[in-house]
C-alpha cells in the first residue's frame, strides 16, 4: 500500500515536471519567433 501511494506520488511529480517543460518550451518557441519576426519586421522597415 506504502509502495502504491509512493508510485503515485512519484508519477505526479514526472507530470507536473513534463507540464512545465512543456511549457516553458512553447514560451521560448513564442519568444523566439516573436523576436525573430519583430526583427524581421524592424529590418524590413529600415
């Protein structure tokens, strides 16, 4: 029962620690092409 409890425990960790991986990826890719296009946009303009 102890071992169940300690499983579960450790597979909600691994969850939440994929979640923000996963999240903080998508934000980088975000700010990346945001950065990028901008930089576009800013050297299209001059």
């Amino acid at each position: 029962m102890k071992s169940s409890r300690v499983l579960s425990a450790i597979f909600v960790l691994l969850a939440l620690a994929l979640g923000s991986l996963a999240t903080s990826a998508c934000t980088s890719a975000t700010d990346t092409g945001a950065s990028s296009s901008s930089g576009n946009g800013s050297g299209g303009g001059y």
